[in-house]
C-alpha cells in the first residue's frame, strides 16, 4: 500500500470517528487542518467532512482550520467545496465574525447557483450563517445526515470523470478490460 492510499485510509479512519463522536476530535482540529490541501481529494473530502462533523457540536474549535477552510471553497471538487461551505457556515453561526467575510461572501454567493446541489445547499446555508439575505436555505448539517450520505458523496467522487485516467492513482486506463485499474485494484 503506497503512502498515499494510507493517507487517504486514515482520513477516512478519522472521519468515523468523528462521526461515531464530534467530541473526540474537538481538540485535533488544529493537526486536522494542514491536511486539506493534500493531493488527493478523497483526503480532502474526508478530513473536510471530519470537520463539520466536529463543528456541529463545538463550532467554535473551527476557528483554527477557518483560513484552510476558506481555501478549500475553490477546490476543484465540488463535494469538497461543499463541506468547507457547510463549516465556514457553522463557525459563522458564532458571534465572532470570520476572517476576511467580504471575501468568503463573495464565494458563497458564486458557489450558491453552483450545478451541482450539494455545493449549492451548503453554500446557502454558509450564506444564511453568516446573515446574507439569501432565497431558499437549507437546513444546518447533522451527524446522522452527513453520516447517510457520505458513502453516495465518496462514490461520486470516485466516478470517472471520463478523462481515462484512474480516479485513485491517476494510470491512463486501458479502453477494453474489467473496471478495475491494473495499477492500483480500485474500480472505477
């Protein structure tokens, strides 16, 4: 197992055990932080989900990932940007003011008519948080809910975007032969 399948393996270990109990981590967020800007983006989404699953119940020990967080809003995958709306929105739910509003504004209101619903959701509900007048909001995130769609959200992630290319270890795929990558096993 190369490092980076265990990088991503023990994001994912992290995000359980933020799912199975937000205060178990609550004083890790600072060690958490640093690795959303990991290369592989199914670390990202899981250390992003991993957060606002902390910030659901202590939401002001985000404050220490806010500047990464604002980072990831233009991650070039969409669920992840989602996430780090959903977790900007609950550290802006405290009476503190996030760091550089104008600016995460700004972004909201761009990811706020994203394609993709679970930006959009997110991104609207971040934008209710931190009081901008905003249509339809949605509703803020839970465990149980983050918990149910989690694996249709990685299983997104993994879809082949129809580059060729394997969407874990990034080998040029052959056109013919079982959806499985030859390099890696991971199927796509």
């Amino acid at each position: 197992m190369s490092t980076s399948e265990t990088r991503e393996k023990l994001a994912k270990a992290l995000e359980h055990v933020a799912l199975g109990d937000p205060s178990r981590l609550r004083h890790q967020v600072d060690r958490l932080a640093p690795h959303l800007d990991d290369e592989r983006e199914l670390v990202r989404y899981h250390l992003t989900t991993a957060l606002v699953v902390i910030g659901t119940a202590h939401p002001a020990e985000l404050s220490v990932a806010e500047e990464r967080l604002r980072e990831r809003l233009d991650d070039d995958v969409p669920q992840i940007q989602g996430r780090a709306a959903a977790a900007l929105g609950l550290l802006g739910r405290l009476e503190a003011t996030l760091a550089e509003a104008e600016a995460v504004e700004t972004t909201l209101q761009s990811l706020a008519d994203a394609e993709t619903a679970f930006v959009t959701e997110r991104a609207r509900f971040a934008l209710d948080a931190l009081g901008a007048e905003f249509g339809d909001v949605a509703a803020a995130p839970t465990v149980d809910a983050i918990r149910a769609e989690t694996a249709d959200v990685v299983a997104d992630i993994r879809a082949p975007d129809g580059d060729g290319h394997c969407p874990h270890c990034g080998l040029e795929l052959p056109e013919n032969g079982p959806p499985m990558c030859p390099r890696c096993g991971g199927p796509y």
